[in-house]
C-alpha cells in the first residue's frame, strides 16, 4: 500500500496543481539560466562547433553564480524577504 504523502489539508488535486507550478517554475529557471549563460559567454560568430575553454568556464563560473543567487533569493523569501545585513 503506498503512503499518503500529501500534507495535511491539501487534497489530491491541489497538491498536483502544486507540483504542475513547481515543475513549470524549474523548466524557466533552467531555460533562463540556459539563455543568460549562453547569450554572456559563447561568441556569436560561431567558429568551432565545440565550445573553446574560454567558454566552457565562462559557462561554468555563469551557471555556479546562478545557481548561488537563486538560492540566496529562496532562502531571503524563506525568511519573510528581508536582505541579510
């Protein structure tokens, strides 16, 4: 028998609406991220068809940053949206 896994209160439909934004949430972020990145760091001549290793850690150091502010936001809405003094 599988477990309920729903919190309290919130039915079946509404825990799916919850995950259906969630998961929306994340494919823009993820496509986002995807954009800045590529628009910051690959040159727009292409001139190989791989990435150079200016790119690639251009893109490494850009996705890493990211990453950083996203949850640095989450964590300051987390704590009722005050920035950390």
């Amino acid at each position: 028998m599988a477990a309920n896994t729903t919190p309290a209160g919130i039915d079946k439909e509404q825990a799916f609406g919850m995950a259906e934004t969630e998961m929306e949430y994340r494919v823009e972020l993820f496509n986002r991220l995807g954009q800045t990145c590529f628009n910051k760091c690959v040159d727009k001549r292409y001139k190989e068809s791989e990435l150079n290793m200016g790119e690639n850690s251009c893109i490494d150091r850009c996705v890493s940053k990211y990453w950083q502010v996203n949850s640095m936001i989450g964590q300051m809405l987390s704590a009722g949206g005050r920035p950390p003094m």
